[in-house]
C-alpha cells in the first residue's frame, strides 16, 4: 500500500491570497489573524474553504468607492474613517492632484448598520 500525499490545495499562503483575490497584504495579515492555519513546507498557510474566511475574500469582489463619495453620500466624518481598509490610487481625472483614496463600499455600509444598531441600543436602555 502506497502512502499518499495529503492534498493541500485549499491551502493558500497570504502572498498567494493577496494575488488570487487582489487584496493587500497588510489588510489580510490583520483580518486573518484568528483565522485557523497550518505550516506547510515553513510557510503559514490559511483554508481558503473556512466558512471565516469567506467574508474576508468576498472584500477582493467588491467595489471601491471615493472618499467624497463616503462622506457626502454616507454622511461620515473623516475619523470614522480612520479604522477603514484605505486603497490610494493615480487621480485619474488630474494628474496633478493627490491620490484618490478609495474605501470598500460594503465595509462602509457594514459600519453604517454597527452604528445604527449602537444607536438603538442606547435608545432602549
């Protein structure tokens, strides 16, 4: 009886994750961090299949959206901002002008529901 391999495929390092679903490693690093994982070959390599991880990847599906967009159409102010995943990209419109600072339209909209869920919270206590 021949002993075969185990079959690692559904396991992808964070390098490979951030290519595959073009997401930024930084930001991966953060939210992987209580994800459950496995040391194959000397390299940390996370279930791409775990149920926890899904929401993480869906991210790389996303759209983008601007910062003025965040702001005058959301309402929010910039320190809400500040523990949102930011992208900063080439203005297209002037070369000239600083980048474009690009928020995860869902991360935005999941924020608006924590904040409204904390608002009623404090209005039935």
């Amino acid at each position: 009886m021949t002993k075969q391999k185990p079959n690692h495929s559904h396991f992808l390092s964070i390098a490979e994750i951030s290519s595959k679903y073009k997401l930024c490693e930084s930001m991966l690093k953060k939210n992987l961090a209580n994800i459950e994982r496995k040391v194959i070959k000397g390299k940390v390599h996370y279930d791409i299949y775990d149920p926890a991880i899904k929401p993480i990847l869906k991210f790389g599906q996303m759209g983008f959206i601007t910062k003025t967009t965040v702001i005058k159409d959301f309402k929010l102010k910039e320190k809400d901002l500040v523990k949102m995943y930011k992208k900063e990209v080439k203005n297209p419109h002037y070369a000239c002008a600083k980048p474009m600072q690009l928020y995860f339209e869902k991360q935005v909209r999941l924020y608006l529901v924590k904040q409204q869920q904390s608002i009623q919270t404090k209005i039935n206590n």
